[in-house]
C-alpha cells in the first residue's frame, strides 16, 4: 500500500519565507520546511496498481499556471488547535485545478477524503495543547494575520507518497504534472 496525496509543492524561496513565520508561532510541533506542500487531493492508502491509474490520470489534466498568494494565518480544530496553517488566497484557477484532479483521481479507482477544500499550508501539526498553550498559539496566529508570501507562480503540480514516522512525515515526489497554457492571474 502506498499513502499518497496530490499537491503543489512549493519553490525554496516560499518555503524559506514559511520557516520564517513558523519560527515566530509557539506551535508544539513544527512541519519540517522541505515537506510544506498545499494539498489539492489526500488519497490515503492504494494499492501500488491504483496509484499507477491515478499518475495516468492525472497526466491527462490540463490547466494554466496561475499565481498563488499565501497571506494570513489560521488554526483547524476550533477551541482545541491541532494545526496551524498559512492560508492561500482564494483562487478560481486553484479552486478549478483542484476539482480537476480529484476527479481523475476518482475516475482512476482512488477514492479520495470528501470535505470542504481550504488551500493552505501546514506549519504546525499536535495534539490538542493543554489551554494556556492553546491560548498562546491563538493569539500568535492573531497576530500573524499581516503575514503574506511573496506572489508565487503555479506551473506544475505532483503526486506524493507519504512516509510516516515518529516525529512527523517524510514526503516523496513520485511523479510532476506542468500546467500548460496561458497564466492566470499576475505575480504583481
């Protein structure tokens, strides 16, 4: 069985920006900067044979690049955070892009999680801190809201394998997919 998931990863320059926020969060525990990615479709668990369906698949998408802006921050889990993200700006490319491939990925035999999509990126992943640490990271992601990326072109995305371990997940590039034809957006 392979973990796998379908994302866009992100140029050094973004990530070293990420690093930099990330530094400044009292997060419990830190996503390690060479596996930030936004995620456009979780797989879970295939057989070697599905995941090969869904990298044709998805050779066959076609979308444009378009620009992504990350700015501001947030926390899924409400009173009790277990994650702390950087928000992607909403984006009808990003949002079109990511319908495509979870429709491949569907029509290939993978049966992807189905909730809301909210593009973002991972900065921080724990257990429910005890609520005085709860208190500390909310206030910090408040604080952070004025955070923003430098403007990032999207000309590809890729299907990953992930590796669990201990102190977090290790991700693996198995396959990119450009994005062909003429920008969305501008990186002004």
């Amino acid at each position: 069985m392979i973990r796998a998931f379908i994302a866009l990863p992100l140029p050094e320059a973004t990530r070293r920006q990420l690093t930099l926020i990330q530094f400044l969060l009292p997060l419990p525990r830190r996503v390690e900067p060479e596996g930030f990615h936004l995620t456009l479709c979780f797989l879970g668990d295939l057989p070697e044979p599905v995941v090969q369906e869904v990298h044709h698949a998805l050779e066959a998408v076609a979308a444009a690049p378009f620009v992504l802006r990350l700015r501001g921050l947030g926390m899924f889990g409400g009173t009790r955070p277990r994650l702390v993200y950087a928000a992607a700006d909403p984006d009808p490319a990003l949002a079109a892009l990511q319908r495509k491939v979870e429709t491949a990925a569907r029509r290939a035999g993978a049966a992807p999680e189905s909730h809301r999509f909210v593009p973002h990126v991972t900065l921080g992943r724990f257990a429910p801190p005890p609520p005085e640490t709860a208190m500390r990271i909310e206030r910090a992601v408040a604080e952070g809201g004025g955070f923003a990326c430098d403007p990032v072109q999207a000309d590809a995305f890729a299907l990953f394998r992930s590796h669990p371990g201990p102190s977090g997940s290790h991700y693996e590039e198995l396959a990119r997919y450009p994005l062909r034809g003429a920008l969305h957006g501008s990186a002004d």
